[in-house]
C-alpha cells in the first residue's frame, strides 16, 4: 500500500523526488520484486539487522540455518546459568561480526541482499542501541560481512551486483546526509 501511495503520488507530482527523500524503515521482509519497485520508485531503505532479530522480525525459522542454529539455542538454554545472554541475542547468535560465514549462517536470508542487488539505497540503522545492543558499528560489519558471504556462496548476488562494494552503506549514508543539507 506504502508503496502505491508513493507512486500515486510521484505521478501526481513530477517534482516529488527534488522536493523529498522517501525512505521506508525496517525493511525486513522484502523479496526481489518488491526490492525492485523500492527500486523504480527511488525509495531508500533503513534496515536494522541486529534489531530485527532482538524483536523477532527476522525469525529464526527464517535464519538460513534455522535447523541447526535451533538445536545450538536448545543445548545453549539447558543450562540455566546462561539464560541472561539471551538480552543480547544477536550476539549469541553472532559472536563475531567481521565472520562472513558465521554472519551468512544467520542472517544470509536477509531482505538486505535484494534490496543491494535491485540497487535501492540502503542506509543502515541501529534501533535501540541501549535495549537491543544494535551499535552502529557492528551493523555495518554485519553488512560487509554479509557481502563477502553472498559473493562466496550465491553466483546470482555476484552474477547482479557485481560492483557493490562493502563501504557502500557508509556512501549512501553520505549521500543522504548531503541530499537532506540540500534545499
């Protein structure tokens, strides 16, 4: 619906994109046509990866090793002592950041891959630093992290994106900031 009211609103307004920036938050359940309309639409997208695990946006049935990562959690929770870790999910789940293959285990399903191969601007965010430890930094090593496994292991995120570098997010987070100091 968010979607069709931009374009409603584009066609109603040829000047729309000079006199704004529409950004859709929390993009976490896009598939490569949505991620293409966000596209042709010029929509940026905030996408907030630790966040979305800490809240259960990003499940873990929709972890690229569900099965597995369940069965750890489930050892893990046996022994009660370390029930308070789970505050800090994503870090339970995802030690390391900067581990491309430990990162693509758990968040290798993201909606952030089409939305990087649609070519939609992404900007990345923190969502609560304080309640779901989602510091910027480790978001934007999450990311990096992602690109490097989705070369390694999808030809098609290579085969489509094939120039993405990984300090793309702090680009696009200048550009915004420059379009936003703009008139």
């Amino acid at each position: 619906m968010l979607l069709d009211a931009v374009a409603a609103f584009r066609a109603e307004r040829a000047d729309a994109g000079d006199l704004m920036i529409f950004r859709f938050g929390h993009v976490t359940h896009a598939d490569p046509q949505l991620a293409q309309r966000l596209a042709h639409e010029g929509i940026e997208a905030d996408v907030n990866l630790d966040s979305n695990i800490s809240t259960g946006a990003y499940s873990l049935q929709m972890m690229s090793d569900s099965r597995g990562l369940q069965f750890e959690l489930e050892r893990y929770l046996s022994f009660r002592g370390n029930n308070f870790a789970l505050n800090d999910f994503p870090a339970l789940l995802i030690p390391r950041p900067d581990d491309d293959t430990g990162v693509g285990r758990v968040l290798g399903n993201a909606a952030l891959k089409y939305l990087l191969q649609a070519g939609v601007r992404v900007l990345l965010g923190g969502d609560g630093a304080g309640v779901e430890h989602a510091e910027l930094p480790r978001q934007y090593a999450l990311a990096a992290s992602l690109i490097r496994d989705w070369r390694r292991t999808d030809p098609w995120f290579s085969q489509t994106a094939p120039d993405l570098k990984e300090d793309v997010f702090m680009e696009n987070a200048r550009r915004h900031l420059r379009e936003m100091a703009g008139e």
